[in-house]
C-alpha cells in the first residue's frame, strides 16, 4: 500500500474506531428493554431525530448513487429526483411527524410500524402486522445489500481490494455494532455521520469548482455535452462493447434525449416514497417531545437540500475534471471517490471519504435493525411464541440481524451492481407499501382494516408487476413504478374501506383523540 492510499486508509480505520465506540457506549441501556433496543426509550431530541432520520434515508446512494447518475446523464435525471426528494422530505414532517407520533403513543404504545398499524385497525388475528413485517424483511434485505455495494465499491477504488472481500467485510461491521448498541446507538452515530456526509459533500463541492476553474468553466464543458446541462433533455453517453466511447480522450454522447413532463412527473416521485420510509416514521415516533418536531423538520429540510444539491453539482464537475476516467455507468457513481482522492491531501481524503462509510452506515444499521424488529416482536412474540419474553424477543432479533446480513451479502455479491437501481427499487416498495396507508391512517377516519390490507398487498405486489414486467415494455409503462404502485394502493384502499363495514366506535373515538392532539 503506497503512502498516500496508507494514510487515508489510517484516517478511516480512526473514524470506524469511533462509530463501534459509541455502539459500546451505548450497549448497556440499549440491552435494558426492547423498547430502549427498539425505540430508544422515546427519547431522541430534535436534533439527533432530524438529522439521524436524514443520514439514515441517504445511505451511500447520496455520495455516490446520486453523483453518479449526474455524471453519466446531466443535469436533468439527477436534479429532479433530488427536487421530488427534497418536497417529500418537508412534506413528510410537516403534515405525518406529529400526528404519527402522537397516533404511536396512543395506539397501545406502539415501538414498530407494523405494531403502529395493527394496534391503529385493533387486529386480533395480526394479519396486517404480518404483512407488514414481511414487506419489510424484503425491501430492506435489498436495502441493505446496496450498502454493502457501496462499501464494496468504496474499498475497491480506493485500494484495489478485492470487492467481495470488502463488501462482507462492511457488513460484517455494520452487523457487530447494531447488533450490540441498537437504536440509540444508531441514532447517535446517524447524527455524527450526518454531520460528516455534509462536511465531506460542501468540502469537495468547493475544492472542485476551483479546480475546475471555476462555475463558469463547469457551466461551459457542460454545455457543451448534448442534453448534459439542461432541465428538459437528457445526455446519452454512445457505448460499445458495453463501455463509453473515447476518442483523443474525449468521451463520447449520442444526441441528447428529451426529458418531458411525464418523465419529470416519474422522477419527482421519489418524493412519494417518504411517506412509507420505516426508517424515518420510527424517528417521528422516537422523539421525546413532538413539540420539538417543528424544530426537527427545519433542521432536516436545511440539511437534505444543501446535500442533495451538492451531491447534484459534484456530479456536473465530476464530467468537468475528469470526464473519460469512469466509462459505465456502475464506475461513473465512484465519481465522489476519485474527486476526493485526486484534490485533497491524504489525511484529509480518508477523512472526507469516511462520509460515504458514514452515509452507509446510517442506513444499513437503521435497515437491519428495523427489519429484525419487525420479524422478532411482530411475528415470533405475536405469533410463533406468544409467551416469549423481553430477553428471547432481543435473541431472535439479533439472529435475524444476522440472517438478513447474509441474504443481503449473496444479492450484492455482483460487483457490477449499481446502487442507484437497488435504492431505486426498495425505495419504490416502501413507499407504495406503506406511503398510502400512513397517510390514510393518519387522515382518514373511515379507512378499514381491509382497506389497510387491500393497499399493502395492492401497493407492494404492483411494484413488482409494474418493474418486473410493464416497465419493459417501455414508453407510458417506462414510468418510475413507485408513481402507478402508490396510486394502486391509494384506490383499493379507499374502495374497500368504503366497501366495508364503517370502524369501530373504539377506533373512530380513538382518531378523533389524535386529531385533537395534532391541533394543541
């Protein structure tokens, strides 16, 4: 290992020392109840709750996913994804955060998702518990593997690692200190990690555009790119032999593409999936005070705009400085990487390059933990040992952890796999899953328990039909599946609730508590 490469890898190996440092720190309350393992005991502060939420939805698809689709399709794809996230983001928290934690409290307490909606319908039977875990089991074991591309891809660049070995080795990692300190362990190392993606995002936004000469000069190679800088076309790179075209060391574009509303109306869809984020919802229902959220919601809505904006722009520069080094599209989200490692001193670099460890594992902790959760309290204590106590609900859990560890190591095994896809996919599922029925839930006081299921099992299933199967077929079916899955869901949950017998007076009396509560 050469001088500089030893001095980053010094620099990261300091920063992970810290991050199992405070799972340690934080193991001993963690292990004193499921719910402190769980949920952190309600105690999160405004701005551990808004800035773990935002670290742990980013994960590594920030700092490299995000970076890599500007750098290899322009302006457009990237920016408005980021602006669909952006909206969904202060949407999310300002009309769900309140009402959803104050609806967790008074529907019997409740310290997971799945719990919240069961508890919400007064299920007996926890058939939507049920489904509500094993959607959950599924898109966050796809979560979770493209974190541990991220941490693949990461150590591979940098050292020439083989990516196998390091991808285990990240989620063997990820998997010791979520598996000792739990949720108050994540929350805390997601807000110092949040803090560090965003020091490591304005820090190579700055160092870039003066390297590249400045913002005119980024503007004016961009420009000159078909489609690579515009809101309304789109760059398509020319490849052969399943690489980018380089001629006289200039990459190559096929004329640009068009980018219209329908493929803008998709793309800002992604700000649809906030709605059914686990990882999010579980912040609004830890915090200790929901007063505070209104602090929370400014604090998250600041943070994601600076850090998607800059991961947007890294992009564009990327293509400036360096626009023939990365030539597929799997290589082009490296472009982080390589911008840190070729403009800042060593030290510095592993430092800053520790913000994509820091964004992957504020995910693949949030993602394992929850998923365990869901399986452990929601299906082994409410149906397969009714009696199990505190101590065997934490056991299963943590031999969960470790399960989805190893399903989510086998789906990233490829190396070419690409994180902007993986994200996109479970993201989608979330969110039609579980977006509409939130939303419903919170807001509706005629929605039904069959309703409720109708929307889960419609939502999460037209994800699949409409990726797997429609989306092939291109042109009206090319749209982002979260868009139709969401609307899907949305239909049957209101056609079968009004199909269906009106709710209890228990449930409707209970909803109308909650709604009194989000007006104090």
């Amino acid at each position: 290992m050469k001088g500089d490469t030893f001095q980053i890898f010094i620099s990261m190996i300091i920063y992970m020392t810290v991050v199992i440092g405070i799972g340690l720190y934080f193991a001993r309350r963690a292990n004193e109840s499921s719910e402190n393992y769980f949920l952190g005991g309600r105690s999160l502060g405004p701005l551990v709750t808004a800035m773990s939420a935002e670290a742990s939805d980013m994960s590594g698809w920030l700092l490299m996913g995000l970076p890599g689709v500007a750098y290899w399709y322009g302006l457009s794809d990237a920016a408005w994804t980021a602006i669909g996230l952006a909206a969904g983001t202060y949407l999310n928290w300002l009309f769900v955060a309140k009402r959803l934690h104050n609806y967790s409290v008074v529907a019997g307490d409740s310290i997971t998702l799945p719990d919240f909606f069961s508890n919400r319908f007064k299920e007996k039977n926890k058939i939507i518990m049920t489904i509500s875990a094993i959607f959950i089991l599924v898109f966050f074991t796809v979560y979770a593997s493209s974190c541990f591309v991220t941490v693949g891809k990461l150590f591979n660049s940098l050292f020439g690692f083989k990516y196998q070995y390091m991808m285990i080795a990240g989620a063997m990692f990820v998997l010791f200190y979520t598996f000792v300190g739990g949720f108050l362990a994540e929350t805390a190392s997601d807000t110092m990690q949040a803090f560090v993606m965003i020091f490591a995002l304005i820090t190579i936004l700055v160092v870039g555009v003066s390297a590249a000469g400045g913002l005119a000069i980024v503007a004016s190679n961009a420009k000159s790119i078909p489609g690579f800088f515009e809101f309304f076309g789109i760059a398509s790179p020319k490849i052969a032999d399943g690489t980018q075209e380089i001629i006289n060391g200039v990459p190559q574009f096929n004329e640009a593409g068009k980018y219209g509303w329908y493929t803008i109306l998709s793309t800002m869809a992604w700000g649809l999936g906030y709605f059914g984020m686990p990882q999010v919802l579980l912040r609004f229902m830890a915090i200790r005070d929901p007063k505070e959220l209104t602090q929370s919601r400014r604090i998250a809505t600041v943070w994601v705009i600076i850090s998607l904006g800059a991961a947007v722009a890294l992009g564009i520069i990327g293509r400036s400085l360096f626009p023939a080094q990365l030539t597929t599209y799997s290589a082009s989200e490296s472009i982080f990487i390589v911008l840190t490692s070729r403009l800042l001193p060593s030290v510095l670099a592993g430092f800053v390059m520790a913000g994509i460890l820091a964004a992957t594992i504020s995910s693949s902790d949030s993602y394992l933990l929850i998923a365990a959760s869901a399986f452990s309290k929601n299906i082994y204590q409410h149906l397969i040992k009714k009696d199990a106590t505190d101590k065997q609900v934490m056991n299963m859990s943590r031999i969960i952890l470790v399960l989805i560890s190893v399903l989510g190591v086998i789906i990233a095994l490829d190396e070419n796999s690409v994180i902007f896809t993986i994200v996109s996919f479970a993201w989608a599922g979330f969110g039609a899953t579980f977006g509409p029925i939130t939303i419903f839930s919170l807001f509706w006081k005629r929605t039904t328990r069959e309703g409720a299921i109708a929307g889960m099992l419609s939502g999460g299933t037209a994800v699949f039909v409409w990726k797997l199967i429609l989306k092939p077929m291109g042109g009206f079916f090319g749209v982002y599946e979260l868009l139709p899955a969401f609307i899907v869901s949305c239909i049957f949950i209101y056609a079968v609730s009004k199909m269906t017998a009106e709710p209890s007076d228990e449930i409707k009396d209970e909803f109308e508590k909650v709604k009194k509560m989000a007006q104090e």
